[in-house]
C-alpha cells in the first residue's frame, strides 16, 4: 500500500516529524521537538526514501 499525501520527514536525532522550512530555493529542516534546525545533509541521510541518493556520474 502507498500513500498518496505528501511524505513524512524524520528528525535524524529523534526520529518525530521536521517540519520543512522553504526559503529562496533552499529548504531548511527544523525539529519542534529538538527545537533545532537541522542540516539538511543528515535530515536527507535520515530519509532516504524521501530524499533518494544521486546517480553518480
Ligand atoms: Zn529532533
């Protein structure tokens, strides 16, 4: 079964939902549980279904 809404995006420290901050292009992670952003780096390694790793080339 998959769903159709929009994907769930972990926090890679506590795992509850990051909310995703939007600005200029570039998206910024911040966890309301941690009370942090995060670097979309480790949010993206965290999620990798979400974020599916670049072909290399
Ligand atoms: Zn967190």
């Amino acid at each position: 079964m998959k769903m159709n809404s929009k994907p769930i995006i972990v926090c890679p420290d506590c795992g509850k939902e990051i909310e995703v901050l939007k600005a200029c292009g570039a998206s910024n992670f911040f966890c309301n549980h941690c009370n942090e952003l995060k670097s979309s780096q480790r949010v993206k390694a965290a999620n990798p279904i979400v974020f599916p790793a670049q072909p290399e080339k």
